[in-house]
C-alpha cells in the first residue's frame, strides 16, 4: 500500500509540473490551423555564430524548400522552430532544454565525442539519457565543432552535412534509421546525412508529431472516424487524458525525472497504473493533456514509406 500511495503522490505532482514552461523541450502546439514543432536546445562549449548555424540548419532542413512541411495524409501544415541558449562554460544548464555539450576538434579522433560504448562520433544524443526523446522529454548529447562541416573540404562554400538537423530528430522522438553492420541506410534525413536523400520525408514528419504528442490526427490511424480539429482548443471541444511514463527503480522519494530513462511511455484516460503492469520496483509520472476532438468525413489512407 505505501507503494502505490508514493506512486500517486508522484502523479499528482507530474501533473503540476507538466503545466509550467520548464517542462517543454520539445513541443507542439496547433495554432491559426498550424502544427508548431519547438525545439529547446542549450550549448555548452559553442560561440554564438556556431549554435546560430546549427540553429539555421535545423530550421532551414526541417522546414524545407517551401518553408513548412506535411503531417500524415491529412495534409496539415507543419512548421519547425528552434529556441536556443548559449550555456557559459562551468554553469548549469537551463531546466527545460535539450543539453548539448561541444567538445572542440583539433583534427586528431581523440577530440570527438566518444558515445557510452566506446564508440567515435562527429555528434550523438543520449549520454545519461535515454534517446531519442519520449513525449518530448529533454535528453542530452555531446557535439563536435566539426559538426556539419563541409562534405568536400576542398569546397568549403559546398554542401556540408547535416549532422545539427539530424540529431534533432533524436530530440523530437525519432530513432536512427541505418544500420552500419550491413550498411543498410533509410532514404531520409535519419538515415543519410549528406546527398540528395538526406531530407525529412513525410513519415519523419508524421513520427515526430506522434511521439511529441502521443496522438494521431489522420484518418489512417484508429480510430478512424474521428481525428482532432486543426483549430485553438476551446472550452467546450476539450476531452481530458493523461500521459504516462514509467521509470523502473526502487525509489524513496520523488525524483528528478528528467534524468531518468523511460521504460514505457504513452496515454490513459485516467490515474491508472496498469500500464506498470509486470514491473517490480517503478514510478509513475502523469501529465495532462488535452484534445480538441471532432469528427470527419472520409475513409483511411496510406501514407508514404520511409
């Protein structure tokens, strides 16, 4: 019994917490019939020109050609912003933000970042955190000055990688989607970072929403007569619901969630701890969440591949 009375006590609170600005990293939002996407990034170890290009590239690769991206099948319209800090060398950094620390390269592969398992990066999320982000919880990562560097060093005012743009779908919820071992890469912006195929596609659009928000707004997805409306939230058009996420470990007193890893994430319609079913020792951390809920016309569809 006084498990689960600790478990509610942390519900309750994950609830208050979820309604104060430090708890977005990233979010998304409809406004004016839009779907915003807000990306909260804090540098540590990169001047302001540096995180200012990484900043661009992000909203410049994420955004397109054309300004916007798509949602689904549904053809909402998509539009990524970036919010960012420069966090001075030695100060914490801000609640509330994706943490990046730059390591300085010198041309020698002891400067790069090295991954948990030993492993040589240019840039990579998720070094006490669990990556990519959940429900738009913060994680954190170290990045190299060499970071989207020119593909051709020969042609430095050529084509540079997009190392910034890609990790930052690590901090908007999506996996990567390569596999080194048989060099199999996706078509997308996850899969390849330089070349004609290094583009966020429709799908990777769609993930990012969904595990932002743990919703689906498109007719394909079930249920499928109903999908939220692409308008401000009003009073009347408001359906409660909770998200969840699920933290193993034997606790005795509320922790710091933002530095946990998540063993299970997504929604319930109310303080419910089945889906902690089977755990030993957890916590539980609720949030609540609104949608405006109305009903369309039309039948399922499928969206592209990746």
């Amino acid at each position: 019994m006084k498990r689960y009375a600790l478990l509610a006590l942390f519900g309750v609170i994950g609830v208050l917490m979820a309604a104060t600005p430090a708890a977005a990293r990233t979010t998304v939002t409809v406004e004016n019939g839009r779907m915003l996407v807000t990306l909260y990034v804090a540098f540590q170890g990169a001047d302001k020109d540096l995180a200012a290009r990484w900043v661009k590239e992000i909203q410049d690769v994420w955004n397109g050609p054309k300004g916007s991206q798509t949602y689904g099948d549904c053809g909402h319209q998509v539009v990524f912003t970036v919010v960012s800090k420069i966090v001075p060398p030695g100060e914490k950094f801000p609640k509330g933000y994706h943490r990046i620390e730059v390591k300085p390269f010198d041309g020698t592969e002891t400067s790069l970042p090295h991954t948990p398992d030993g492993q040589v990066a240019i840039a990579y999320m998720g070094k006490t955190t669990h990556s990519p982000s959940q429900m738009g919880v913060d994680i954190d990562g170290v990045w190299s000055t060499r970071s989207s560097a020119p593909v051709n060093r020969r042609n430095p005012a050529g084509e540079r990688f997009k190392d910034a743009a890609h990790e930052a779908g690590h901090m908007m919820g999506l996996p990567d989607y390569y596999n080194h071992a048989t060099k199999w890469q996706a078509k997308n912006l996850m899969g390849r970072t330089e070349g004609r195929w290094s583009v966020p596609t429709r799908p990777l659009v769609t993930g990012i929403v969904e595990a932002v928000t743990g919703k689906c707004y498109c007719l394909c997805c079930p249920p499928p007569a109903q999908r939220p409306a692409l308008k401000p939230a009003g009073v009347d058009d408001l359906q409660p619901g909770l998200s969840y996420r699920v933290y193993e470990g034997r606790f005795t007193a509320l922790p710091d969630f933002t530095g946990l890893k998540t063993a299970k994430a997504g929604l319930v319609q109310g303080l419910d701890l089945a889906p902690a079913a089977g755990k030993g020792t957890y916590a539980v951390w609720w949030g609540a969440r609104f949608w405006p809920i109305t009903t369309r016309r039309g039948g399922p569809r499928r969206s592209g591949g990746w």
